[in-house]
C-alpha cells in the first residue's frame, strides 16, 4: 500500500508523490518482477500452465477499489503450491 499511497499511517501525509505507482505496477512488481529478481520467472511471477500456484482470493476486485479500502478486502481462499491452504468458506463457485 506505501508503494501506492506512499503516506504516512501516523500522519496520513504524502510523501514523495511524484513515486507513486498504480496497483496494476504494484501487482506487477510484487509477482513476475519479484520472480525475474530471483531467476524464477520461468516457475512463478504469474498464472500459467507449468507453474507453481500460489494465489488467493479476494471478496472484491483490487483493480477497482478506491486504494484506501484495498486493505478492507478480505480473503477468501488461499492457494500454495496448487492446495487450498486457507478457506474462509464463503466462496460461491
């Protein structure tokens, strides 16, 4: 969220405003970029056959949610290694 607000919790002042990035960046540098840093893009970084699959879900889109209230959005399931490791229970397929 600093990455994206780049505020301050205490204050709620902006800090360097112009270092701002969009959650679509964000997600980005928190998946495949963090996977190319580890020479494991081929494995992980993002959803595809062959790869690992660690994910969760979420009770709302993160595209569309004012950034403030990303933190609202609860999770519903958990994926590690292609297993459900956590379910909330209240996912309707």
């Amino acid at each position: 969220m600093s990455a994206i607000l780049r505020e301050s919790k205490a204050t709620g002042k902006v800090s360097g405003p112009d270092q701002r990035i969009t959650v679509p960046e964000a997600i980005r540098n928190y998946t495949l970029n963090c996977a190319w840093l580890e020479h494991q893009d081929d494995i992980k970084g993002s959803i595809e056959p062959g790869k690992l699959a660690d994910f969760c879900v979420i009770d709302g889109n993160i595209l569309t949610t004012e950034p403030h209230k990303i933190t609202d959005l609860r999770t519903l399931l958990t994926i590690t290694g292609g297993k459900i490791v956590f379910d909330a229970g209240e996912l309707q397929v």
